[in-house]
C-alpha cells in the first residue's frame, strides 16, 4: 500500500463524524454518495468542503451581507424544515434579501435533495431528532427510504466513517473471524463483528504470501478485464506474444517518454504493450488534450510515437476531438487507484508504478507469469 492512499484511508477514517445506525433517516446511502458529489461541485466554494464554512458565520460581510452558514450541524440549517431546506436551495438567498445563488435548473430536484442528504449526514443524532420535531410541527411527513443500500452489518460502522467511498462486500480471510473488505482502490481488515479496523497488508508467514498484495492484483485484473482492448493503443510483439503489458501512460509526462522509447525492446522480446491513456492533471491540459488526438488518429501507434517525441510529422486526426477512451482511460486510473504515470500492470495484476527500464520488464514478466 502507498504511504499517501494510507494516509487518506486513516484520516478519512478518523475525520468522519460516526452516525447512529439506530436512527433512521430520510435519505439512504445512495442519497449521501451523490450529494458528496453534487456539494463539492456546487456548494463548497461557500460552504466548506466539510460544510463547516465558517465559525463567524454570526457576524456581517464588509457589504452587510450574511456570510455563508455552515451547514454541518453546528448553526442554523436545523431549524428549518426539509420544505423550507428544498426552497431555499431552489430559489437561493433573493427571497430573504441574501445573497447565496438559486440552483432552480441548475440542479434537479433528486440533486437537491441528496445535496441537503450529504450535509445532514454529518449531523449528531441529536440535532437530527430536533429537527424531525420541527418537520412534524410542520406537518410535514418525512418520506422513508426507498431502498436502503445492502449493508452488511460487518461493513456497517467502516461505511459510516467512508462515506462517500465505495466499500466492497466483506470477504472471509484464513484467520479466524478476521474480514478483508475493499474500500475504494484499498483494503482494510476488519474484526470483532466489523467494530474495528486495521489497515496494513495481511501476510500468512507460513508461504511468504502477501495476501492483500494478491487481493489488489486480483481487484486489478478484473477491473482491467471490464475496459476493452479498442479502447487501448497497442503496440504488438515482433513474433508471437509471450506476455502482455499494459502500461498507463501520458503524452505529456517524461518517463512516460523514456519507456516508450524502449517499447522496441519489449516487442522484440515477445511482448505485446497496451497502453490506457491517463491524463495526470485529470480531464485538462496538455496531456489530456494530445492524448484526445491521439486516440482520435486513424493510426494510433503512429500518432502515439510522434505525441511522444520518438516520431516527427502531424497527428491526423480524422476531424475528431472526442476520444471518451481518455476519459474511460482516466476513470479507469483512479479506480485502481492511481495518482501517476507512467503505470505498468504486469499479466499477474500487479502494479508498478513509476518507470522501471525495458530490461527489468522483460525479466519481471517472466517471472510473474500469469496464475
Ligand atoms: C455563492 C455562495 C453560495 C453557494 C455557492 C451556496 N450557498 Fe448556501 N448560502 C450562502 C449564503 C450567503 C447563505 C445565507 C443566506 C444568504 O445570504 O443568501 C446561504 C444559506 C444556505 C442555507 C440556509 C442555512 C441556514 O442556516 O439558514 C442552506 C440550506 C444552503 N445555503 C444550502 C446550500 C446548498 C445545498 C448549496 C449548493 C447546492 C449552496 N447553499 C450553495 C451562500 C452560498
């Protein structure tokens, strides 16, 4: 496991305020999970990443106006009701003479709603029931759940301190009453019925086998086998294929540059090289643009070595600026958990990232042969 994704998943873990499960709610875990989404795209800017905004949230910009309230539990929001909540994110602050914009058309009525679910998700049990009063003085019936999301109740308190990240179904391991679950592109070990969690990689010391090592390339294989080959630009052995490499690469970034300069060497050792476009700098920039022509060229191996420096001439690309395999390709990444390129995925599942040189490839490949 990489330090930094180490890091996220702990703090992640700690910084997460934890919900009772005992009490039920409006919204379900599907509401929460997009309105993460809808929030940070929409509401963050003024309202804080983690909807803290601000503790001054009291006091008067210098024009007189109010500044944004958190929306964390901690001021006011609980005091209105979920019509009154729906309305103000509709209409914005106009109608109280504020300033916070209208997101009527700009956002539906589902987006809304799991907007204030996300928000309210970090309210303490006992904010949450105050407010329920005020809906029900409103008259104001609180729909159920349509569906609450399959919550396994190993998985229960992990999913509650991630959310927003997507945490896969609890897995029996070797040890006794110990549960290997996935949690984004990471694995956590879970035990005494899902109370607690540890994180790190689980080694039976008997074999030498890294069993969560083999967990991921697993993961990776089977996300790898889901993004299709015409979406890759592929560069064939010279003979036949003894082994196949698939690297994530970027136009743009240098040691990207330096292994395709090496991609030779590989096919004349009998390996085949797939390459899954992954912008670094996400959906902008230069790489993101080259690779688009690219991916667009009617021959992408021949745009591929001259977008990398190893061929002159021009790209044609074929009057097509779309290639959404840069987009599949950049999701793709980040599912497996990627942050750089260049990235190679050896036939076994397993993932180096950074740049190794042609020579050690071929070697590795012919170690790891595939189980
Ligand atoms: C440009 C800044 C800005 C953006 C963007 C914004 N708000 Fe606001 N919001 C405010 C301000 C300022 C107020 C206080 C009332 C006013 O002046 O309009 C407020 C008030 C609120 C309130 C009432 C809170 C209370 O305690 O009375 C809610 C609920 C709310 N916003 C939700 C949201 C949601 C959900 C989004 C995203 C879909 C959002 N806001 C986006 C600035 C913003």
């Amino acid at each position: 496991m990489k330090p930094y994704y180490l890091v996220s998943l702990v703090l992640g873990l700690l910084q997460m305020p934890l919900l009772s499960a005992e009490t039920s709610r409006w919204y379900n875990d599907d509401q929460v999970k997009q309105g993460a989404k809808v929030f940070a795209a929409n509401c963050a800017a003024c309202h804080g990443k983690n909807a803290e905004a601000t503790k001054e949230w009291r006091k008067r910009d210098a024009n007189g106006n109010l500044v944004p309230p958190p929306l964390n539990g901690t001021a006011h929001a609980w005091h209105h009701p979920l019509k009154l909540l729906r309305h103000t994110v509709r209409k914005g602050g106009a109608p109280v003479g504020g300033t916070m914009p209208p997101f009527e058309g700009k956002l539906s009525a589902t987006e809304i709603d799991s907007a204030i679910a996300w928000f309210q998700s970090m309210w303490s049990d006992e904010i949450y029931t105050a407010w329920s009063k005020r809906n029900a003085d409103d008259g104001f019936q609180l729909i159920k759940p349509k569906q609450q999301s399959a919550d396994s109740p190993t998985t229960r308190l992990l999913r509650q301190r991630l959310r927003g990240v997507e945490v896969g179904k609890p897995q029996k391991t070797e040890v006794k009453d110990l549960y290997q679950v996935r949690a984004g592109s990471e694995y956590a070990y879970l035990f005494s019925g899902g109370r607690y969690a540890l994180i790190g990689n689980l080694i039976d010391l008997q074999t030498g086998q890294n069993l969560t090592e083999q967990a991921k390339e697993k993961l990776t294989l089977q996300l790898l086998e889901t993004f299709p080959e015409s979406d890759m630009v592929i560069y064939p052995p010279e003979d036949t294929t003894q082994q196949t490499l698939t690297i994530l690469t970027d136009t743009d970034c240098p040691y990207c540059r330096k292994l395709h300069k090496e991609i030779p060497q590989l096919q004349k050792a009998g390996i085949r090289v797939r390459y899954i476009p992954f912008p670094r700098g996400g959906k902008q920039g230069k790489g993101y643009a080259d690779m688009k022509a690219v991916w667009c060229a009617k021959d992408r191996t021949v745009a591929m070595d001259i977008a990398k420096g190893v061929n002159s001439g021009d790209i044609d690309m074929n009057g097509c600026m779309e290639a959404a395999a840069v987009d599949r390709g950049y999701e793709f990444g980040l599912k497996i958990g990627l942050r750089g390129t260049p990235a190679i995925i050896l036939q076994n599942g397993r993932m180096l990232e950074g740049y190794v040189p042609a020579d050690r490839l071929i070697e590795l490949s012919r170690t790891n042969q595939s189980q």
